[in-house]
C-alpha cells in the first residue's frame, strides 16, 4: 500500500503542470509541420524523455506518441486532483493525513 499525504500530492501536481507546460500545444500541431525542420514535435519528445532533442518527429508513430504522451498526463492530472479531494482512506487510496 501507498501511504500519500496533501503535501505529496501538491507536489504531485505541480510536478505534472510542469510538464504539461513544456508540453504545451505542440502535439496539436499540424501534421505537414512535423518536418526535418520543425522543432515543436522534437522539443516534445525530449522533454518527455523518449528522444533526444535532435531527433525529428515526421512520421506517424512519433507524432502518436506525443499525442499519448499529453493525454497520460491528462490522466496524471485528474488522478491526483481525485486523490486530493478525497479527504479519507479507502482500499488502496491510503491517506497518511487523513482523520481516523
């Protein structure tokens, strides 16, 4: 069991809206953009950590897995707000802070 508390899932979430921002809107870019001379996709892979900052995004897998990349941290983002509001312990959402 995870033990989580209000102070790890704040941080948590900023850690996750950090990301979301070096994400930003690139994965919504244009398809013809994703060249050997566009950056944005590029810039997206490093920051998620899948590709080196030189390796160019123009195929389809790649720009598939950028899109996945800003809906998993859609997800993350949903997840932990869940877990900050709910207040009590219960099954495997074990909250240290939580009044017994």
């Amino acid at each position: 069991m995870i033990s989580r508390d209000a102070d790890g899932l704040k941080a948590a979430a900023s850690a996750i809206s950090a990301l979301q921002e070096r994400v930003g809107e690139a994965v919504y870019a244009p398809v013809a953009s994703f060249g050997s001379e566009s950056e944005p996709a590029s810039e997206l892979m490093s920051a998620s950590g899948l590709a080196p900052s030189s390796s160019p995004c123009s195929d389809a897998a790649s720009i598939a897995a950028t899109m996945r990349i800003r809906l998993q941290l859609e997800t993350a983002s949903a997840t932990v707000a869940a877990m900050l509001a709910r207040k009590e312990s219960c099954g495997s959402h074990y909250r240290s802070d939580a009044v017994q």
